[in-house]
C-alpha cells in the first residue's frame, strides 16, 4: 500500500479527533456562558460539527469499502472510527439533554465536569495524532495511561455530583433533569476511554 493511501485513515482519523475536541470546546463554552434562549441555536451549531464529523467517517468507509489492502484490519479501522465518532455524538447528547429538560441554570459541579472532558478529549487527540507511528511510538502508552486515568477522574466526580445532587436538592424534577446530563456527561469520558481501548487493541495485535 502507498504511504498516500496508507496516511488517508491516520489523517481521517485526526480530523475527526479534532471534531471531537471542537465539540468538547463548544459544550465547555455553552456551560461557561449559558444562556438558556440561546440553547437551541447552540444545538444546531453543535450539530454541524457532528455532521462534519459524520462526513469523515463516511469518506472513510467509502475508501475502505474500495481498498484492496489497508495499514491495518478492517475491523480495527471500523471500530476506531466509530468509537472516534461516538465520543462527539455524546457530546451533542448533553446538549439536547439540556435543551429537552430546559435547563435554566447551570450546577457549578457540571462545569468541572466539562472541564474533564475537555482535558479527555485533547489526550485522546494527541493519542490519535499519534497513532500513525504506533509501531514506533513511545508516547502511545503514556497517553492511554492519562485518558485511563481521566476517566476514572470522571467516575469519581460523577459520584460526587450525583451525590450532592441527591443530598442537597429537594425538588424532583431537577433531579431528575440534572442525573440525567451528569450521567451524559459521564458517557463522554468513557467514550474518550473507548478509544483509547481500541488503540491499544491495535498496538497489541501489530506489535
């Protein structure tokens, strides 16, 4: 296979790595600066990313669809993309939760969650720009560790939220609105751990 060829799926891969962090981005700025008349204006803006991000994953499976040999399984490709994806379509979720359950406030706690998907997302970038010299990287691992290790940040903080939430708030309908953006918000980090799972499968298969 050509190195042409061979780069397509390491710099498909990135792009949408870099729509995931632009999502994250947006998410982090509509919990900063939240505006609940803004809400879905800011959905549509973070659908087109989703959309840009889907784009790429089909330019992907159009070439895989034609290719004769690829740098690696197919099947590796396919789950790599997907779980790439699918961390930006959570991200997206915890928007429409919000715009669904028509929050008017944000909860302080959901800001420090925002602000460790957005520290997920960039190692999860950096693995991904990374990973076109997985057989020779040395970084690869230590940037598997560090989303590990985030995730399970995230757990511990997913905890606390919904204990807090549960143990200082008496009315059930924000309970039940606000359990439910946390544990959105909890699904992007183990999306970003996803990827990072699929990665080292790879490494493990080639190397």
């Amino acid at each position: 296979m050509s190195k042409k060829q061979d780069a397509f799926y390491y710099d498909n891969f990135s792009a949408c790595a870099s729509y995931a962090c632009d999502a994250a981005h947006y998410l982090e700025d509509a919990l900063k600066n939240f505006e609940p008349d803004r809400l879905h204006s800011m959905l549509d803006e973070l659908h087109k990313v989703e959309h840009a991000a889907d784009t790429k994953k089909h330019e992907l499976s159009n070439v895989l669809a034609r290719a004769f040999i690829t740098p690696i399984e197919r099947e590796d490709i396919i789950l790599l993309s997907q779980s790439i994806d699918e961390v930006v379509d959570k991200i997206e979720d915890v928007l429409l939760r919000m715009y669904c359950n028509n929050i008017q406030s944000i909860r302080p706690d959901a800001l420090e969650m925002g602000a460790v998907l957005i520290n997920c997302c960039e190692e999860m970038r950096m693995l991904i720009n990374e990973f076109a010299d997985f057989r020779h990287s040395k970084k690869l691992r230590d940037h598997i560790i560090h989303i590990n290790t985030m995730e399970e940040q995230a757990d511990k903080l997913f905890v606390a939220c919904m204990h807090k939430l549960h143990t200082t708030c008496t009315d059930p309908i924000t309970i039940i609105t606000w359990r439910e953006i946390y544990i959105y918000l909890e699904k992007c980090a183990d999306a970003c751990e996803h990827v990072a799972d699929a990665v080292e499968s790879v490494v493990m298969k080639n190397t």
